[in-house]
C-alpha cells in the first residue's frame, strides 16, 4: 500500500517525535502488519535516523500498547485474536457507558454544538454514504473521545485514552466495513447525542452501550467470517 510520506527521510531535533508519529501512521494505515517485527536497522534506514531516537519511537508505541516484545525475537507490532478483541471491547464498553452517563450531566453546551457538527461531518463523508466504512480520526476527531473527555473523570480519561483508544483504533479501522454498519452506526451516536442533549444519564449510558454492544457483535461477525474463508 502507498503512503504520502511514511517512507520520507525524518529532517527534524525531535526525531523520537517524529519517528512515533510515523510509525504509528504505518501500524495503522497496515503498512506495519499485526505480528511484524520491528528491526531497528530496517527501520533506521527506511527513516533516515539514528537508532537511538527510533528505540525511543518503539518505547512510545510500547506504551500505547501498539507494540509488544516478545523473548528472544524483539520488539513487533502488537497482535489479538478474536478472543482478546471480544475481551477489550466488553470493557470498552462499560468504561464508555460510564463516561456518557457522566458527561449528561458535565458536557457544556458548546460541545453538545460541536458534536452536532461532527456528526453532520460523517453524514456527508463519502465512506459513510457509500457504506464503505465509518473512520474517524483520533483524538479530538473521534466523537468517542470528545465525550470521555467530556466525563471530566481523569482517571477514566487516561484509563480509555492512553491504555485502550490507540489499540482500538488499530482494530476499528480495519473492521468498521461490515455491510449497513457505517449507517447504522451514525444513526446510534445520534441516539447518543439526543440522550446527552436531554441530560439524561441513564439513557445517555444505555444509547452509548447498545451502539458499543453492536460495533462488538459487527466486529465478531468480520473475525469469523475471515477465519472462516481462511479455512476454506
């Protein structure tokens, strides 16, 4: 697959900065496969940089669970089964349940605004309409995100930010394809929304719960139809 830029020599002070932002783009756009391993001599020479900021990058990604080391073979990027996909999504689930019932009750009007406008964003993005697919960016890009935020719970915050979103993200990008899903999905963070609106905390938990429980059920469907066609 062909990339913009992942591949350009790094001409920069902060090269770790750079070297993460860059291979954090490569595990997620695929170009980096789940179970890869990551030579540093490879990857040094791809980057055009020293070894030292790169280890630095893969410590990084370390610790946003993207990359794992495993004895005697190094550092490669990070690979779940069906299983374990199943496991962090059930805790997804109730973590972000409790963030939405905390924001109804926290979210400020101008971010109930903003939300609005994200979601009249994904109604016109291309893959939404074609049913392609749903992607979202991360960080402020990702309504998700904007609402855990809105929790005002620090804790739950770095909990789902640091610990989960960018191994989720790895994961929702490559399975959020499922036929109707992308429109099925923009209609349950409307009921969201309306339930945020509302200031209503049990429904505003419940909406962000039956959408996670679909995308897991979605998600499932996707791993074993591929196992399956694997097999065959």
């Amino acid at each position: 697959m062909a990339n913009s830029d992942v591949s350009q020599p790094l001409m920069s002070a902060n090269l770790s900065m750079l070297a993460f932002q860059r291979l954090e783009q490569a595990i997620m756009a695929g170009e980096l496969q789940p179970g890869e391993r990551l030579s540093e001599v490879t990857l040094a020479k791809r980057y055009g940089i020293s070894r030292g900021p790169l280890r630095e990058a893969i410590g990084r990604l370390e610790g946003r669970n993207l990359v794992e080391r495993v004895a005697n073979q190094g550092a490669r990027v990070v690979s779940l089964d069906q299983a374990q996909i199943m496991d962090l999504l059930v805790i997804r689930e109730s973590l972000e349940g409790i963030a939405c019932r905390l924001a109804a009750a926290r979210i400020k009007p101008a971010e109930l605004k903003r939300l609005h406008g994200m979601l009249e964003g994904h109604a016109q993005d291309a893959s939404v309409v074609s049913g392609k697919g749903y992607f979202q960016g991360g960080g402020d890009l990702d309504f998700h995100y904007r609402i855990v935020r809105a929790s005002g719970n620090d804790r739950l915050i770095k909990m789902l930010d640091e610990d989960m979103y960018s191994l989720l993200r790895l994961f929702r990008q490559r399975l959020s394809t499922a036929p109707g899903r992308p429109a099925q999905a923009l209609e349950e963070h409307r009921a969201v929304l309306a339930a945020l609106e509302a200031r209503d905390p049990d429904e505003a938990e419940a909406a962000m719960r039956t959408h996670i429980r679909n995308s897991r059920a979605s998600i499932s469907h996707i791993i074993s139809t591929t196992a399956e066609a694997e097999v065959a």
